[in-house]
C-alpha cells in the first residue's frame, strides 16, 4: 500500500519570542517513596555505590539529562515528615511509618546526605516543607538550619552535623498538594492559605533570598479548582513568587488517539491557572505576576492495580513502578511542548519522578540501570531545549478523538539559542498512519542548515524498554532538508522528533 501523506506549515522568526526558558522548566522530582532513593539514587553495597552509598551508574544517567533541579522530599510523603528525622548520626535515626505510603521509613538518608547528592549530579534542590501535620514553627527550624551561616541552635546542629557551610537552598515549596483529600492534614483553601501566607512570612524573615511556591490544585479534575487556586491566591498572593501545578496522564481506555490529545488538556489547565492568577492580581491591583511552577507531571497509570498488591509496612517496596510505552514517550514530548509554549509563565516544573517511581531511569536492585521510553524527549529537550522559546505560527489538519475537538496532528515547540546559533524545533506527527511532510519557514535565519533530524518512531505503540533490551530508542536518519529560506520537515507517522539546524559557517 502506498505511504499516505499529511501536510502542514509552520512559521517561525526570530522575533516572535515567548521567552527566554528558564533552564528550571527541566527540573526533577525524587520522593521518599518506593525505591526512589532506597535502591535508586542510594544503595550502599551495589557495585557502583561510592563512599556515600550513591549508585554511579544513576548518577551518570541523572547527569546525561542535565536536570538543572530536583524536588524533594516529597509529594505526599513531606506531609507527615519530620525533618529532624533525617539528619545527625544515622545510628541515631528513627525508623518511622510512614502514612502516606504506609511504609517503613528507616531515615538513612536526609537532608544534608541529598545536598551531597545534589552536587555530584550537578542539580539544585527544590525543598518541600510539610505543612499538613506541621507548620511554621517547624518550618522556621529548618531553613534556619539550612540556610543560616552559624551562630543559632539550629545552623550550629548543621555545623555539628558536619555541614560548615549553609545549604543556601533557594526554592522552597510550601507543602504538598494540601486541597487532596488524602493528604495527611489535608485543609480548606482558606486554612492553607493563611498557614502558607504565615509560613511564608517567617521563612523570609530567615532569608530573603528565597523563592516560594505555593500550593495549587492537585489536579484540573480537582472538584475544588480553580477556586482553590483563586482563595489561596487571595492570602498568599504577595508572599510567594509560584503557584504549583500537578497533573498525569494515563491511556486507560486504550484509545492512542484521544491520548496523544491530552496535552491539549495541559494546555488547558496552564491557562486557567494564568487566568486565576492574574484575575488576583487585579483584584488586589497588585504590579507583581505569579508564575506557575508544574512542579509534577508525567505519565502515570501503568502501576495503579499491582501497587494495590504491595503490603504496607516494608521498606522500599517497588511501588510506582511505571514499565512506560513508546505512546507514552510522544505524549511526554507533547507536554514538554506545551510547557515551552507557556514558558513566559511556567519557570519551573518537574518530572514526576526520577528514578523507579513513574520514572525515567529504572534500577535493579543490586543490578543494572536503564533508560525508560520516555527518557528520551525528557533528554533532547533539556539538552537542546535551552534559549528562548519562539512562537510557532502552525496550520494542520486536524482530527477529533472521544475528548477533544480540532486535535493538530501536529504538535510543536520551537528554541533558539542565540549564543549557540542553533535553531531546534520540536514535533510530534500524532497521526498514526500517515507520514506529516512539514514546510518550516525559517527565513529571518538565514544561513542555518540541519545538522541533525532525531526520531523515535516504533511499529508498536505499546514497546517497551526493559534492562539489556532497548526496543524504543532515538535515530538520527530523520529526512528533513533545507529548501529556500525553508525547512522541509519529514515526520514519520506516530513519531516524536528534533530537527536542529545550526548557522553554517562561511569560510572565506
Ligand atoms: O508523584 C507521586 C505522587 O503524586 C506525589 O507524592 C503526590 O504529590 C502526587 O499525588
């Protein structure tokens, strides 16, 4: 049968600029919850483990991905946590349960061991402090012994711990997902928001230098958004400087198409929360912006029903343990889109999470190391994803799914480091069937040429990368080429890509 082929156009210019990206926005997230840290990045006794217990190969993957951040310690599980727990002599560390993923938490690893661990992956930290069963007092204690250079009870306890130096931690998230209902200390928007307006007051009278993010829904399906957004805004709108999002998607009913769209829902949700947040900024005739830190988001629906298997009460168990899809990786390319789009609002946000918990890197125990499907547009987009972001004027055929109205088959981002004089364009073809022939026109960038068309295509929506076995893994013999002030992109049917092209040097 011939190959059927679909078409569209897109403009692109330098001077249609979003933004310039915050390298942020390819931030991470490791939570105190399955084998993320126990068995992930930490695991004394392993082969590669160094003198602090952390497994190399994991750091050098982490590495690979230049995550520039990284959220810790929690997601659900920072809402019971006592950060005291996890610091000073580990022979004097409580064993806890922890509630919210009813496990054992033996605290071997803290605070100051994940500042060490930072470093060597070459990341920043992004603190969560809990504010369901806890709140400013203990909040207080701890940036004072984070952040505070010595002389004080609780920056000399981190001086006795070994850590001269203060942490300078700069971005602090004030609780985590505090409108669920599962939530340990879960409270009204009203209750959240006075404790985060509070809090945030005394972290800042510790240093002034921070950032803070406040709270948002956990979710667009949240029965409580945007109001939450709206009331929570009204108390702590001049003491944060972010609002968090979270959202994940899952193919459950098995309809690829109506998948793919779901971006479009992401989308979505960016823009109530800008509408919300500047709705509030009106109201209170405030001159600051809220930005938007997406600070989880990911793929996560594969693990839901063997996690209900696990026992509670053991320590790291594999919960969470997303085994992702090739579809899932175009849809993780459609959301990385969508955020650079919104990049003049979004400035953080994380993939939810890092290693083995609904993760791009997966661990053995004791084992290998490896890369998930979706690894693989998480990498290229943070790796050649840094500049500004342009706006890509697109016109494509469109289809409907079971969800969403006018779906592009195409879907687009476009960066232009300046300082590298590279143009990188990023494009799902969501057509399942036929290949997307895409005219790019690049005229203000005279000169440049492609020098690399990366694609991740795969005959089988529902490969999967295991250790040792790779089924889903990028190519470079993408068919793009270069055409009077033009770039003819070859999109091959259900397939992610990157075209890069670079300013040709004349010699002369
Ligand atoms: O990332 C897994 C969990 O998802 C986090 O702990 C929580 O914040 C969210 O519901």
């Amino acid at each position: 049968m011939a190959k059927e082929i679909s078409y569209a156009k897109v403009v692109v210019d330098k001077n249609y600029v979003i933004s310039e990206i915050d390298k942020r926005i390819y931030g991470s997230f490791i939570e105190h919850l399955g084998r993320a840290v126990y068995g992930g990045i930490y695991e004394p006794g392993h082969p590669t483990a160094d003198e602090n217990g952390f497994r190399k190969d994991v750091l050098e993957l982490v590495k690979e991905l230049q995550v520039p951040i990284v959220r810790y310690p929690g997601g659900n599980m920072v809402s019971a946590y006592n950060w005291e727990d996890g610091v000073g002599p580990r022979e004097n560390r409580p064993r806890r349960l922890e509630l919210a993923w009813r496990v054992i938490e033996t605290n071997e690893m803290g605070t100051n061991e994940f500042m060490n661990w930072s470093k060597l992956a070459n990341t920043e930290v992004m603190m969560a402090i809990n504010l369901g069963t806890r709140g400013i007092d203990a909040a207080r204690n701890f940036i004072e012994y984070c952040n505070h250079p010595g002389g004080t009870y609780w920056s000399d306890l981190r001086r006795e711990h070994g850590y001269e130096e203060p942490h300078c931690i700069k971005t602090w998230c004030l609780g985590n997902e505090m409108d669920g209902p599962w939530q340990v200390g879960h409270k009204t928007a009203d209750e959240y928001g006075r404790l985060a307006a509070e809090t945030a007051k005394a972290l800042r009278l510790v240093d002034p230098n921070i950032e803070l993010v406040s709270c948002g829904s956990s979710n667009s399906d949240m029965p409580t958004f945007p109001e939450w957004e709206a009331t929570t805004l009204d108390h702590t709108y001049e003491h944060v400087d972010y609002i968090s999002l979270h959202q994940y998607y899952g193919n459950r009913d098995n309809d690829t198409a109506n998948y793919l769209a779901k971006s479009l829902d992401m989308d979505d949700f960016i823009k109530t929360v800008i509408s919300t947040c500047d709705y509030i900024k009106a109201k209170k005739r405030s001159k600051k912006t809220i930005h938007l830190s997406f600070d989880e988001w990911n793929v996560w629906f594969h693990s839901n029903e063997q996690d209900k298997q696990i026992d509670p009460w053991t320590v790291a168990p594999p919960q969470l343990e997303d085994i992702y899809t090739f579809e899932d990786a175009l849809l993780v390319g459609s959301m990385l889109n969508t955020m650079l789009k919104h990049s003049d609002r979004v400035k953080i946000a994380c993939m939810a999470q890092l290693v083995n918990v609904i993760a791009p890197i997966m661990t053995e125990n004791g084992g290998g190391a490896w890369k998930q499907t979706i690894f693989y547009p998480y990498y290229y987009s943070s790796v050649y994803g840094r500049g500004v972001a342009l706006n890509p004027i697109v016109t494509s055929p469109k289809y409907d799914s079971k969800d969403f109205t006018d779906v592009p088959y195409l879907d687009t981002s476009v960066v232009y480091n300046e300082e590298k004089e590279e143009l990188v364009i990023f494009a799902v073809n969501r057509h399942l069937e036929n290949e997307l022939h895409v005219d790019v026109d690049i005229r203000s960038f005279e000169g440049f040429e492609v020098v690399e068309h990366v694609v991740l295509e795969n005959e089988d929506a529902k490969a999967k990368n295991t250790l040792g076995k790779e089924q889903v893994k990028p190519h470079s013999n993408g068919q793009s080429y270069k055409e009077a002030g033009k770039v003819i992109g070859i999109l091959p049917k259900f397939s992610w890509n990157m075209i890069r092209l670079q300013k040709k040097i004349i010699n002369s």
